[in-house]
C-alpha cells in the first residue's frame, strides 16, 4: 500500500554533465513509501543515468539524494540500504543459485544460520526452491533473472531499484515476469522504481509513471491520468500502441476548425495555467489529439446530430487484424488516421469508412509549446 505522506526516495536538483555535455538537468522527484514508480522513455532519456545516481554508481555534479530520510548524496552503493537488479543477470556461473543468492551475505559476515533461512524465503517468494542446486548454465532466462531479482530481495532492504530487467527475455516471458513483479510488490510493499522504455511495462506495472525526455521529467502521475491527460504532445505520441492521431487546425469562438472539419468544443475539459478552464483566444493554433480507439465507426452513412461531435469519412489503406483488435491505416484528406475496432469487423482496404468522434474524448495541444490546453 502507497503512502503518499511518507517519502521513500527523493532527489532534490539533480545535475549531471558528462563532460559538457548535460544528462540530467535540475531533476526532482519524490518516491513515496511503498510506491512502484517507473521511470519511462526513449533510450538516451536519462532514465538509468537517474537510478544509478539514486544507487550511487554515478556521481552527480550537483543537488542531493535522499533514501528513507537520510542524506545519501555520497554515501557508498552499499550503505544506501537498497537492492539493485540489472538488464543483465550478472551470476556467477560457477556459484549454483543457492550460492549466488547466499554470497553477499556471506560477506556481510551473516549467521550462516540466518543465510540460510534468508535463502529459503527468498527461493519461496520467486518460486526457485527446486532450482538451488542448479548453476545459472542449467536455467532458462527467466530462471536467470528470478535469481538475479532473489539477490536484490535478500538483503531485505527498503527500496529496490530495477534497470530495464526484462529486456533480454521473449514477449511470451516478459508478460509473464510482470505479473511475477506485480505480485512480488503486492506482497512485499517495498518501494520499487523501475526503469523500461517499454510503455507496456509502465503501464502495468506502474502505480505511477515518470516520463523522461533528454534528461527531464515531462509528466508525473497514474498511467491513467497520462494516458487520458497527456501533460504535452510529445508524452500523447509517446504513450498509446497505436499512437494517438493528431490533426492540425485553429480554434475560432470555441470551436475547433481544420480542413473539412469543424468541432464545437463543449464538453472539452480546457487546462490553463492558473488551473481555471477556458477556451484560448481566437485563431490560436492547435493541435488536435485522438486516440484510435475513441473513433467509431459506420457502414452507413452519418449526419452530424450534436456539434461536439465530428462526422467524417475516411478512405481505408491497411488493415491489421491483432486478434482482439482491428488497426486500421486510413487516409483522411493529406494524413493517415489511425482506428482501432473490434476484432470481428469485417474491414478491407480501399474501402470507404464514414466514422465519428466526439469532443469529450480529444486532447488538444499549443501548436508553439506542444503543451496541453
């Protein structure tokens, strides 16, 4: 269980130059206590950069980390009280799996008593007790990473941090070590970041997610709230399989006017700086976001019954069928438009689609700034 009046893990103006180049600019982010927070974006974002800072494997240029209430900045990896698993499983392949989950203990000097009631537990939660004897060479890849997660869990630490550990793994396993994860965080209530690029991942895992673009956190929040209130049109295009449609135009008294396209924004929910709602001055530049799944469709030919609601027709290019879902590819005037239906229509390309969607479900973004209004 979260509990957002106690901060987990908070880092305060973080900076961080490779050389002149700057990775991490003015960062802050609070982690509160039992959270599984993810931190989500493109490679190159900053995102690992972020959590080997929190873990101390880098050292920042400027700004504080904090870790259960305690100044860590530059304090050593193993005196953070955390418990890190990487992309890459890093077992020793001459230790079976007991010794790989029971080594650092060993180090530590711990009873071998409680070593070895720290490994059971450990094996018990991950599912591992008939896989202890074996060495990382006689295991499949998910076995693999199980161990290398057992190695974070066992020193029964207060935050675990996870770098884009299922990467390496077939689709069919990934979604199975999710739920794995999802589960191990309900029953432990640690506080976990986790690092992916993977809006998948974010999106179940997350009980929030961060968005990163070039070294900066765009977007804070439920994967709910971004995926239905992107904060800007970079995190509307980055969440959503597929993409969020986006069509250019202006807003003229209230009213959003595109090519061949006009839509009364009643029912729209406008955000503005000071937090009131309110249309933006005439002629202002726009951007309009629709997610394919809010576009319905119709055989039969449509009339406009409200004016929040666009009526139109579209020319189908590509249709693929996923199973459950229907993608289609179709080409509104000079763009594509991207729909998602049900598996079970009957859609061909080239065929002529007459489809709707209404102004309660768009997003519409400055056309300068990118940023939601």
């Amino acid at each position: 269980m979260i509990d957002s009046n106690s901060t987990s893990v908070s880092v305060r103006g973080l900076n961080l130059n490779f050389g002149s180049t700057e990775v991490l600019k003015q960062l802050n982010l609070d982690v509160y206590q039992g959270e599984f927070l993810v931190l989500l974006g493109s490679s190159g974002c900053g995102k690992s950069t972020l959590l080997n800072c929190v873990a101390g494997l880098l050292d920042i240029n400027h700004g504080q980390v904090f870790i259960q209430g305690q100044n860590v900045t530059w304090a050593e990896p193993s005196d953070r009280g955390i418990g890190m698993v990487f992309q890459s499983y890093a077992l020793y392949p001459q230790m079976t799996v007991e010794g790989n989950l029971s080594f650092g203990l060993k180090n530590a000097r711990v009873a071998k008593q409680e070593i070895r009631k720290k490994v059971a537990r450990t094996a018990e939660i991950l599912q591992i007790e008939a896989l202890l004897k074996r060495k990382p060479a006689e295991l499949s890849g998910g076995q693999r990473q199980r161990v290398a997660i057992g190695r974070a869990l066992i020193r029964d630490v207060d935050v675990f941090l996870f770098d884009e550990p299922l990467s390496n793994l077939d689709a069919k396993l990934r979604a199975d070590l999710r739920i794995e994860l999802k589960r191990l965080h309900q029953q432990l209530k640690n506080t976990m970041i986790y690092v992916t690029h993977d809006q998948i991942e974010a999106m179940t895992l997350a009980d929030r997610i961060a968005i990163m673009r070039a070294g900066a956190i765009l977007q804070l929040g439920t994967p709910e709230e971004i995926y239905q209130r992107p904060a800007n049109r970079y995190v509307a295009g980055f969440i959503g399989s597929p993409t969020m449609n986006f069509i250019e135009g202006k807003i003229i008294d209230s009213t959003f006017i595109a090519e061949g396209m006009r839509l009364e924004l009643d029912g729209y929910e406008f955000q503005t700086g000071n937090g009131s709602n309110s249309a933006p001055s005439d002629n202002t530049a726009v951007t309009l976001g629709i997610r394919p799944e809010h576009i319905s469709i119709s055989k039969q030919t449509q009339h406009p019954a409200k004016a929040n609601e666009v009526h139109t027709r579209v020319v189908t290019e590509i249709v693929e069928k996923t199973g459950a879902d229907t993608i289609i590819l179709s080409r509104l005037r000079d763009q594509t438009l991207r729909i998602r239906t049900d598996g079970l229509q009957t859609i061909e390309p080239e065929e002529t689609l007459d489809i709707e969607f209404s102004a309660d479900t768009i997003s519409l973004f400055d056309h300068k700034t990118g940023l939601r209004i």
